[in-house]
C-alpha cells in the first residue's frame, strides 16, 4: 500500500466515525420521542476504504409511546467510535510522518 493509500484509509476511517458518532448524537436526542427508530451504523471495507452506511433500526418500539433507544448503549458506541477515531488519527499521523520522511530524503 502507497503512503497515500494510507493517509486515505485513515481519512475515510474518520469520516466514517463522524457518521457513527453523529447518528449516536441523533439517537440521544430523540430518546423521549415516542415511537422513534435508533439509526444504527453499520461499517463496511472497500478498496477506497471505510464507509458507513445508516439505516433505521427494524426493531419495533415495545409500544408506540416510547422510543427503542437504550443510553448504555447510545454511550457504549460512543466510546467504540472514539477510539476508533483515535485509532484512525494516529494512523494518518504516522503516514504524514512518513511523508515528511520521504520528501526530505527526495529533497537531499
């Protein structure tokens, strides 16, 4: 794999947690509206690299008044998601240290 094919896979990884993370946010903020659906994320490789897909979840509400979002699972996500980031930022900074790496030796 090329250091840009790195530096890409690491972005879409981040990008692909902003998704995670937002739908999450969603979740919590629509915990009291009855009848509500969690957006679940789902993660999938490709050649290109990461992309997150959202879909409603098929999980009916256990009566129409209430949501079927559970916190400890809104929160249990979150944290996934954070590290997974974490996980992707120190993977795109050690590309660019890479980079930096190969355009001093070019440069010398």
């Amino acid at each position: 794999m090329s250091i840009s094919g790195i530096l890409n896979t690491a972005t879409s990884g981040m990008l692909a947690q902003q998704v995670r993370v937002s739908n999450v946010a969603s979740n919590i903020a629509n915990a009291d509206t009855p009848g509500y659906r969690r957006l679940n994320t789902d993660l999938s490789a490709d050649g290109a690299g990461v992309t997150a897909t959202t879909a409603r979840s098929t999980q009916e509400p256990v009566t129409p008044d209430v949501s079927n979002v559970d916190p400890l699972q809104e929160m249990t996500e979150m944290i996934g998601a954070h590290q997974a980031f974490a996980a992707n930022a120190k993977v795109f900074e050690a590309g660019a240290d890479m980079w930096d790496m190969l355009m001093s030796i070019k440069r010398d």
